[in-house]
C-alpha cells in the first residue's frame, strides 16, 4: 500500500497532462520545450518507441531514431515531465514484445515494424 501524501501529490501531478494510449513499436513525436539561455523553443524528436518503464509519476520511455550519419540515438523521457509539450502518436506498430533492444543492432530494412492496421 502506497502513503496516501504521495499518492495524492502524484495524482495532482498527472491531472492535467493529456498522454496518448502508446506502446513499444509505435512511432511518436515528442514535442520537447527547449531552453537557451532566456530563450525558450518547441523542439520535435520523432522515432520509435522501444520501451516503457514504471508507474505513477515516475513512468518512462524510450525513444529511438535514425539520426545523421545513420547513428542510432535514443532518448529516454519522463512520461509526466514538465518539459514534454505534447506527445503525438504518428503510427502504431506490430510487434510481439514489449522490449525492443533488438533494434539497436539492426540496420536499414531489417529495423523494419510492420504498421497495424486496425
């Protein structure tokens, strides 16, 4: 049984972000508030979800892309962060587990997820 301070503090957290139903293998597009210096922008990072982690307020997940030079980046977000603009489900994927670490070892065609069609 959870203390009932924290779990009221986490609920008060998460009541106002709205966070797409998403899972591994399905694309997105996070939205991240970026601040330079006294300059604040919205900057998108877009690819594949391979994991999610957690409960409540502490929740994660990992998001891949292809970036240039055909290097792999991953980036690993808070689910509830304050920073996270908006999440955007481009596409979802079928896939059969919820770990995809397998794709880091993957290139081009074999990197591949089929797209599910409802």
């Amino acid at each position: 049984m959870r203390n009932k301070y924290i779990e009221s503090f986490e609920n008060a957290q998460i009541a106002g972000k709205q966070v797409p139903e998403f899972r591994a293998g399905d694309t997105l597009r996070v939205a991240l508030r970026i601040k330079e210096g006294d300059k604040s922008r919205v900057q998108n990072f877009e690819g594949i979800c391979i994991a999610r982690r957690g409960t409540g307020t502490g929740e994660t997940f990992i998001v891949r892309k292809i970036g240039a030079n055909s290097v792999g980046v991953e980036r690993i977000f808070p689910i509830y962060s304050e920073n996270i603009e908006e999440i955007t489900l481009v596409r979802r994927g079928r896939v059969r587990r919820s770990k995809l670490f397998y794709l880091r070892d993957r290139r081009g065609k074999a990197a591949r997820i089929k797209e599910l069609k409802k």
